[in-house]
C-alpha cells in the first residue's frame, strides 16, 4: 500500500470505541430482542474495529488481529442465529417479542397460540 | 496528466453525478416506487462510468473484466431487488402479470 | 515429530478433542447417541486420571498447541487447577449423560430434547475442559463462548415460554459478558503484543491501557459468573432446565467463567491489581453469600432454592481476591485461601449437581416439587433422600465433607491474613445455608404418619425412579462427602503451579 | 498526485467514512422503526467492509461483508417479518431513567476504551515480523490464512464447533412434532417470475467464486470462512427462489456434511498429539493438509450457516421421520 493512502488508524480506533458505546446502549437500553441483536453487533464489529486500527503498526497491517476478527464474526454470527431462533420460539407460543418483564401481554391472552406458518 | 488520465477523471466525474442524482432522487422523491426508480436507474449507470473510469488502471484485462463483471451482476442484483421491492409494497391484490 | 510421547501433553489434548468428537458424533448418530456415554465417560476418566498423574509428577507444563510457542501459537497450561477442575468435570458430566438415558434421552427414537441434550452436553464439556487448559486469553473467549451458546441451548432445552424468556434473558447477559471480556483481551494484545497468560505475567504490563483492559474483562467474567448484583438471569435459567441439564449448568458452568477470572488476576495481572480489586471482589462474593442466601430461604419449591443457593455458593469462591489476589499471592496464608477458594469450587460441583439430580427425581415421582409437599419422601426414596442430605452437609459446610475442608482452609487464611471479615462472612454464610437447607432435610425425613401439618398432602403422580437412577446423585454426594476424608490430596494437587508458589520457594 | 494531496483526500475519506459508520449505527440502534433499525445495520455492515479495505484488511472486509453485513442481515430481516406475521406485541420502552443510566454506562465504557488506545505505547510490537518469520512452515502464504489454520488453528477448530453448537440450539427451537422436519418456511416464487430467473443466473457463477475465494485463501485473501459464506448465500437464493427444497434436519448426508470439517481438523489434530504436538502439521505435509482441512471445512461451513439462517425444522418430512 502506498504511503499516501496510508489509513488513519486513531480515526479508526475512536470510531471503533464509539460504536462499542452505541451497540452497548442498544444492548442494554433497547428491549427488542432483535434490536438488542444489532447492539450486539454493532459492540462487535466496533470492538473488531479498535483491534484492527490498534493493529495498524508502522510495518503494516498485523495480521493476528485479522485472524482472530474473522473468528469473532464468525462466533457472533451463531450467536445471532441461536438467539433470533429462541426469540421466534418464544414469540410464536406467547405473542410476545420481548420478555415478560419488559412486555405488556397480547390483546385476547395469545398464550399458546399456535404457530402462524 | 496523460489523456487516459483525463478520461478517468471525467468519467468518475460523471459517475459520481449520476450517484448523487439518485442519491437526490431517493430523498425527495415522494414514494417508494419512484425512489426506486431514481436508485437503481441512476445508480446503475453512475457505478457503469466509475468502472469505465477504473478500468485502465487496472494493469490487465483480467482484472478489468473482472470489474465489468461486478457491474453486471451489480445490475442484475439491483434490478431484481427493486423488482421484488416493488411488487412487496403493492397494495394486496393480485400481482399484474410480468414477463 | 520425534520428541518422546508426553502423557499429560496428550491428555492435556484429548480431554478437550474427545468430548468435541463426541459432540460430533452425537450430531450424526441420533438416537443412538444416548449410549455414547459409555465411550466417552470412561474414556474421559482414563484422560482425567493420565492428566493428574502427568501433573502430579512432571508439575506444571505448558504445551505449545501446532509447536508454535507463545506468543504466536496457543498454550495450553497442564497444572493443578487445570488437572483438578479436568477430573471434576468428568463426573459431573458422566453422571448428567447416564443420568439423561432412558429418561430425557429416548432409546427408541430421536426426540428433540434428547437429541439435542447428548450433544449440546459433550460440547459443554469439550469447552469447559478448553477453558480449563488454556493459556491464551483469545482462546480463553472462544471456549467461553462455545460454552455459553451450549448452556443457552441447554437452558432452553424444555421448550416452554419460561425456560425460552429464561434463555434469552441469560444469553443477552453472557453475550455481553463476553464483548466486554473480548475488548480487554484485546486491549491487552495491543498494549503487549501477546495474549499469552503466562507472557503477560511476566510482562508486568502497567498504565491506563491495563487497568482499562482489567477492569472491562473482571465486569464481564462477573456477569458471565452471575457475580452479585448481576446474578437475576441465574435462578430462572437454572430451575427451568431438565435435571441433567441443570446439574451441568449449576455444577459446571460458573466455575469456568470463575477460573478465567482467578488466572487473569493472579497468573497474567498480578502487579495491575491495585489494593482495591481484593475488598471490592470480596465485598460483591459476600453480598452474594448472604442475599443468595436470604433469598434461598424464602423459596418454596426445591429446584429454585437449589438454584439461589448456587448465586450464595458462588460468592464463597470471589473471597480467594481478598485472600489470595494481586500482591498478597505470596503470603503465607495464600496457599490455604487458593486451596480453599478452588476446593469449594469442586465440592460445590458435585454437590450442586447431585442436588439438582435428586430433584429431578422428586419432581419426575410428585410431579412437583413444592417444599411444603415432600413429607416423608424419605421413607419412599431413602437413596435420594440421603443424597439431598449429604449434599446439603457439603453446601453448609459441615465436617467431614469437602465443603467442610474448603471452608475452613479458607477461615483459616481469613483470620491468618488479619481480616476478620471475611471469616464472619464464611461463619454467617454456613447458619444461614443451614437455615435454607434443614427445613428441607426436616420435611424429608419427617414421620408421614405422625399428626398435624406434616402429613404427606400430594400423592406420587409418577413411578418410582429405579435403584440405578437414585445412585447416580448418591454417587456425586458421596464424592462430595469423600474429598473431606482424602482432601490432602486434592489440596496437593491444587498447589502444583499455583500463582506466586514460586516466588515463596515452598511446595 | 503528490502525497500531500492524497493524505488530505484519505483523511477527508476516512473521516466521512467514520461519520457515516455512526449516523448508521446510531439509526440502527436508537431508530423508531425496527425494520429499518436492521437495513441501517446491513448498510452499517457494508460501510465497516470498506473501513476494513482502508485498514489494510481485505480478508477481514470480506468476512465482515459476507457475515456481518449480508448473512446476519437475511437473518434479522427473517426474524422481523416472522415476528410481524406472528403479530407478536413489542416491549414497552425503557424508562428515560434506565435510558440514562445505560447511556451514561455505554459513554463510561466507549470513553474507557478511547483512552486505553490513545494511551497505547508508541513503536508497539506486533507479531506481524512474528508471522513472517514462520510462514514457512505453515505450507500457505496468506499470513491470515497461516495464522487461522496453522499457528492458531486451536481457535479455529473451536470456532468451527462453535457454529454447531449454535446449530443444535436453533434446531432445538423446533416444537416437538416438527423435530427432524424441513427447516425454515416454505418459499414460494413463480417459476418465470424475476426472482426464480436471478436464482437460477447466479448459482453457476456463485459457486464458482465461492470456489474460487476458498482455493486463494491460501495465498491471497479469501479461505474457508468467505467462501463457504458465499456457497450458503448462493444456496438460500436457490432456498428463497423455491428452486431447491431445504433437506430435514434427520437426514444423515446432511449431518455428515454438518460435522465433516471439524472432524477432519480434530482428527488431524488428534494425529498429531499421538506424534507428539497437538493439532501440529508437518512442514513438509502443511501445505497440503490445509488444503485438506480448508477444504473439508468449507463444506461444514457453507452447510451450517445456510441451515442457520433457515432456521429450526417447521414442517415435518414429507416421507416421514426416519
């Protein structure tokens, strides 16, 4: 890469560490379970991203950080998997999107509707 | 500057216009089928002049045939996307028939 | 390859690369997955056994995983505490599986449940052994989260709208746990350039990066550990999964979120931990030992008392900071606090699950397992009872059991250290377990025919469990029981490649 | 162009590039409409892609493209509108104080996290020379791929896992009577509509490509991960196009080609602990056995993330459970 396109890496980094603050927000603030899955990885991807910045030494690109940025999509993707599958389960037998706490129950007490297909 | 030089620069020129004329269009368009319209129409063609303005600067045909092939299915891509968007957003009735 | 076959290298390999191929061969074998235990138990006993033994003679190790050393290449770390919780798993684990067969695990045919018990359980397993033996903090974050999407699904396991808002609710709280674990990890990569636990210790790294990188990584292994006060996802997640299920996540599953946090602040972080980690990780273990505990008390029904005792009996573990963390491995008090701290870690394990197997008996006999409603069960399932029994003498803490042991090595290091405190906390901590736990050994036990209250109110709804079922929890409590009689060993064992044991020239 | 003009360009790149990161973001957290919170996500995604061309990491930007961006998004556009045919009722917004609270704790940790880079050490050692120096031995010549399969192949046999374990818990999810059924919803498309005449187009070339990043994985970017992502991708078109019927979940082929990858690299593994070293490859054999291993893991790969998306089994086996 020639050195007048080298990336600024500190601008990289804070972005990363700001988008770690918003996915945080959205994980904890937000009660959807699927909006909570994009704060989710929103905190991943920024996280990835102050790794790969931070990685960014004088001799180029480390490429150990990239490795192991390509495992943490790879694990936060499953995660994502398992739990919009456990969120739609649980949507289909009661109605609700979001847990019980957090939800006021369905209009006509849904509870064990059947799943809509 | 060389003239393949020159030719690049206009041709990124336009690309870039015909982005952002869509980019336009997709704002203040008044609904959703017409916002298509702008997206994909404008935005097709803008992606067609940056690879027109590319290419020469690839250093090889392979890698220059290889973008054009990116631009085709790009449009491919675009043109059935906006096509299911569109029927999507229909109101409830029978599709009209397409060919 | 010439160099001379090393047995603890190749257990140190095959206890996590065994129970991952059972994992797979679970996924692929179906309904005949349920007797795959029968390979992988005792295969894994002979694995665990190779593994002490290794420890036991050749001391601590690490092995470079491909032949690569740190810190390009991963570590895995054979000492005392890896050896110790390895065997530990071991019956836990067997005793879950044989547990599940025949009874959540159909014979005749694939169900959904047993299906995805067998193999969900070998790949708890396989992780809780990766992260046991890794000496690598990236590795330590892929195990950990191999380990919390299995115990998501085996939370779920039941399919009901409770046990799936159970699951969910658990899942956001170790997801996060996990990102904010990572982001220290990484923080620490990029400060050092090595992940490498043991290179990180003797890197000594120190400034605002460090401390930034210890203080998210400790918030997220809490939240992981269900550390109080981020303990609520607990008690649902553990009471609405199926016995075995239960046994696994209660027995097992802390404690590696728990062992991560003891090597990072005593193996890779032990100059960073400045003099307020200790009382702050103490504090947050005693307000778990007495909130769990109070809250354990107001229960009626066994499976959720059985599950906010564990929130109480993690607590007892997060008193090896205040004891043993930062400069202080080096006391002379250390050794017990760490002994003890870990020894209760393995008698909580396997009293844990042997609780929570027995109430899955209860439950499967009564079709409920209301406390009010076990009069007399005693006399109908003397085996089980007693289990429940000598489970409950571990959780209080009383001689001669491993629970007894643990709690007074770590007395001992409290008054030895000068902080009276935490020796309260333990005393208080064991009345109250007592409080929670006899008024079940009380309704157990009871004469059924005397008069008043205490005459059985609901009649059996299921079979009687048979007499090997019933073993299984005995089994658990009775090792419990054991490793108060043969502690020296344990404790031994523990010691080897203990943090800051070299520093003091003894074992 | 001279440097000066090209630095001032890149800095105007990267610094509207990290505007636009935010903007999308903060639409997709903090947006009203969930919908549209998930395609501010999936543009989010493409956008990180291209911050990862401009860090230097083009395996990692088409990781990020292929998974983070495109397979998740699929995923949560799935979700949103089986949640909307459900008609399932939305939480209840969080209390301006819990608001508050969790904006002033995400502030706290993304400012944490500001500080502890900016107060990196200047000249730090990466293990890049590390990587060079070793690249021998690990039989490729993409450093990532080297670093993935070979110095810490252990993360990546674990990870490969870890994509099962989500799969048992998704199929888990199943209602009982449906265990070892079809996954996912049944897909309808009239066989000479635009979507069904894309889907049969794009296969041909998708495999092709999905091939091909997989095999220059390991001299270039690319390897298993990419392309056994865009092998599903190519394989859900088909899916959603009613082209091909997703197989039940108790089909055996299916699982097989589920825990091929992992077994190969464990058993690989295992090998060489009886030899000595764990997970260990000979330099004279590692090219290729990385081959092999990329290769099976590709097929395990590509298998589990299409049947992640497709979700648990919903209708039983048309010729029955076997």
């Amino acid at each position: 890469m020639s050195p007048d396109l080298a990336p600024h890496a500190t601008i990289y980094a804070l972005v990363g560490a700001a988008l770690v603050g918003l996915g945080l927000y959205g994980l904890v603030a937000r009660r959807h379970p699927l909006r909570r899955l994009v704060g989710f990885n929103i905190m991943g991807s920024g996280l990835f991203i102050v790794f790969g910045a931070a990685g960014m030494g004088p001799l180029g690109p480390d490429p150990v950080p990239q490795a192991l940025i390509i495992t943490g999509i790879v694990v936060a993707f499953s995660a994502t998997a398992l739990i919009t599958a456990l969120a739609g389960r649980y949507a289909a037998l009661t109605g609700r999107a979001g847990l019980p706490e957090e939800t006021p129950p369905p209009e006509g007490g849904a509870a064990g509707r059947p799943e809509a297909s | 500057m060389s003239a393949l030089d020159l030719f690049s620069l206009a041709a990124l020129t336009v690309g870039a216009g015909f982005f952002v004329a869509g980019t336009v269009g997709l704002l203040r368009f008044p609904d959703l089928h017409t916002r298509l319209h702008a997206l994909t129409k404008a935005d097709n063609l803008g992606l067609g002049f940056v690879v027109l303005g590319v290419m020469p600067h690839l250093g090889g045909l392979l890698p220059a045939l290889k973008v054009v092939g990116v631009w085709v299915l790009a449009m491919l891509a675009a043109g059935t996307a906006a096509q299911l968007v569109a029927r999507a957003a229909l109101p409830r009735r029978p599709p009209p028939e397409e060919g | 390859m010439t160099e001379p076959l090393d047995p603890a290298a190749l257990a140190a390999a095959l206890a996590v690369a065994l129970p991952l191929a059972g994992a797979l061969a679970a996924l692929v074998m179906g309904r005949r997955a349920g007797d795959l235990f029968f390979v992988t138990g005792p295969a894994m006993a002979l694995v665990a056994a190779a593994l002490v033994a290794g420890v036991a003679e050749g001391g601590p190790a690490r092995i470079a995983v491909g032949g690569f050393a740190p810190p390009l290449g991963i570590a895995l770390v054979t000492d005392g505490l890896a050896a110790t919780f390895v065997a530990t798993t071991v019956a836990v684990m067997a005793a879950a599986l044989a547990f599940a067969r025949g009874g959540l695990v159909a014979r005749l045919r694939e169900t959904r449940r047993g299906y995805a018990f067998v193999a969900l359980a070998h790949l708890a397993w396989g992780a809780l052994n990766a992260v046991f033996l890794s000496g690598d903090l990236f590795n330590l974050y892929v195990a950990l989260e191999l380990l919390s999407l299995a115990a998501i699904g085996l939370v779920a396991l039941e399919g009901k709208a409770e046990t799936l808002a159970a699951a969910i609710r658990y899942a956001f709280f170790a997801l996060t746990g996990s990102l904010l674990y990572l982001s220290g990890a990484i923080l620490l990569y990029a400060a050092t350039g090595t992940l490498d636990i043991a290179l990180l210790g003797a890197h000594a790294p120190e400034g605002a990066t460090t401390l930034v990188a210890g203080a998210l990584m400790t918030a997220g292994l809490c939240a992981k550990t269900a550390l109080f006060p981020l303990h609520a996802w607990l008690p649902p997640a553990h009471a609405g999964a199926p016995a075995p299920a239960s046994a696994i996540l209660s027995g097992l599953v802390p404690k590696a979120s728990f062992v991560v946090m003891a090597r990072l602040w005593l193996e890779a972080l032990p100059d960073a931990a400045g003099p307020a980690l200790g009382p702050l990780l103490g504090g947050l273990g005693a307000a778990a030992i007495l909130y769990g505990s109070v809250l354990a008390l107001r229960q009626e029904r066994l499976k959720l008392l059985v599950a906010y005792s564990t929130i109480a009996q993690i607590g007892y573990l997060f008193l090896l900071f205040p004891l043993a963390g930062g400069a202080l491995s080096t006391q002379p008090w250390a050794a017990g606090a760490w002994s003890g701290a870990m020894l209760h870690g393995v008698s909580h394990a396997l009293a844990k699950a042997a609780l929570f197997l027995a109430a899955g008996l209860v439950l499967a006999r009564l079709g409920h397992d209301r406390i009010a409603g076990l009069s007399g069960l005693a006399r109908a399932m003397p085996m089980t009872a007693f289990a429940i029994g000598l489970s409950a003498v571990t959780l209080m803490g009383l001689p001669p059991s491993g629970g007894f042991i643990a709690k007074y090595l770590l007395l001992v290091a409290a008054f030895a250290s000068g902080e009276w405190a935490w020796g309260v906390i333990l005393l208080a901590g064991g009345v109250l377990s007592a409080l929670y736990l006899f008024p079940v050994l009380g309704r157990l036990f009871a004469k059924g025919d005397a008069e008043g209250e205490d005459a059985p109110e609901d009649e059996p709804t299921g079979p009687l469990p048979s007499r090997a079922r019933e073993a299984i929890p005995l089994v658990l409590a009775g090792l419990a029981i054991a490793l108060g009689f043969a502690s020296a060993w344990p404790t031994a064992l523990l010691a080897i490649g203990r943090p800051g044991a070299a520093m003091e020239g003894l074992e | 162009m001279t440097s000066g003009v090209g630095s001032v360009a890149g800095l105007a790149f990267d610094l509207a590039l990290g505007g636009l990161l935010l903007a999308t973001a903060l639409a997709a957290v903090a947006g009203r409409n969930l919908f549209g919170g998930v395609v501010a996500f999936v543009v989010y995604g493409l956008l990180a892609s291209l911050a990862w061309v401009r860090l230097g990491a083009i395996d990692v930007a088409l990781a990020e493209a292929a998974i983070g961006a495109g397979l998740t998004g699929v995923l949560l556009v799935g979700a949103v509108a089986r949640l909307a045919r459900i008609g399932a009722v939305e939480p209840a917004p969080t209390a301006p104080v819990g608001k508050a609270l969790a904006a002033l704790g995400a502030v706290g940790v993304a400012g944490a996290i500001a500080l502890a880079v900016l107060a990196l050490p200047e000249g730090r050692p990466g293990l890049g020379p590390e990587v060079a120096r070793n690249l021998e031995a690990s039989g490729v010549e993409n450093p990532v791929t080297a670093v993935l399969i070979v110095f810490r192949g252990y993360d990546t046999l674990i990870e490969s896992i870890v994509l099962l374990a989500a799969l048992v818990g998704v199929w888990a999810a199943s209602l009982e009577r449906d265990w070892g059924g079809l996954p996912g919803l049944r897909q309808h498309a009239r066989p000479g509509g635009v979507m069904a005449t894309f889907a049969r187009l794009v296969p041909s070339i998708g495999i092709v490509v999905g091939i091909y990043v997989v095999h220059a994985g390991a001299y270039a970017p690319g390897g298993a991960f990419q392309g056994g992502t865009i092998l599903a991708a190519v394989y859900l078109l088909a899916a959603m196009a009613g082209l091909v019927e997703p197989p039940a979940v108790s089909r055996l082929p299916v699982r097989l080609a589920l825990a091929l990858g992992p077994a190969v690299f464990l058993g690989l593994g295992v090998v060489g602990a009886l030899g000595g070293t764990f997970l260990a490859f000979p330099e004279a054999v590692a090219g290729t056995l990385v081959l092999v291993v990329e290769t099976a893991l590709t097929v395990s790969i590509a298998a589990t993330l299409a049947l992640l998306v497709l979700g648990p089994p919903a209708r039983p086996s048309p010729g029955g459970a076997p």
